[in-house]
C-alpha cells in the first residue's frame, strides 16, 4: 500500500482550494451570464413584437420606408437572438466546466 507523503496531503489541499475557488468564480460567472440571459430574453421578446408590427405596417402601407424600417428591426432582432444563443451556449459550457470542477473536488 501506499502512503501519502506530506507532499501529497499539501497538494492535495491546494488543488482542493484551487478548485474551490474556480468553483466559487464560476458560480458567480454563471449568475452574472443569467441574469444577462433574463434581460436578453426580454429584449427578443420585444424586438419580436415589434418586427410583427413593422412587417404588418410595411405590408399595409407599400412604402420604401415601412420597408426599410421592417428590415432594420429584422436585423436587431437577429442579432439580439444570435447574442442570446451565445449565453446560453456559455452557460452550457459553464455548468459543464462546474461539474468537472465539482467531480475533480469529490475524488
């Protein structure tokens, strides 16, 4: 059998600290990302609403300017929606790297 050696038992606490830290660092991380998530969620909601409405006005009143204005809401809401999938392809990544972290901190 091996023993540990005072080495080991000091390694060990170390990268258990360490670990605990990146743990407590990406607990926050993750309550800051969804929070972000909440907002950004809201915002999608919104600009939805409002590409409804401009497409509708845009089809009622034929003109260049309905059209733009429908186009220009299209692209805030495409890029609000491609911002929103990047948090939630965070978060992911995130709460994996939180278990690995958490699986490392229980051998």
């Amino acid at each position: 059998m091996d023993t540990p050696t005072l080495i080991d038992v000091a390694n060990k606490g170390i990268n258990s600290r360490l670990t605990e830290r990146r743990l407590r660092r990406g607990t926050q991380s993750l309550a800051s990302l969804r929070n972000e998530l909440s907002v950004v969620e809201e915002q999608v909601q919104h600009f939805a609403e409002e590409v409804h409405d401009l497409e509708i006005r845009a089809l009622v009143s034929e003109t260049p300017l309905a059209d733009a204005e429908s186009r220009d809401a299209m692209r805030h809401m495409q890029a609000i929606t491609k911002h929103r999938d990047y948090l939630r392809g965070a978060i992911a990544e995130l709460e994996v790297r939180q278990d690995d972290l958490l699986d490392k901190l229980g051998r």
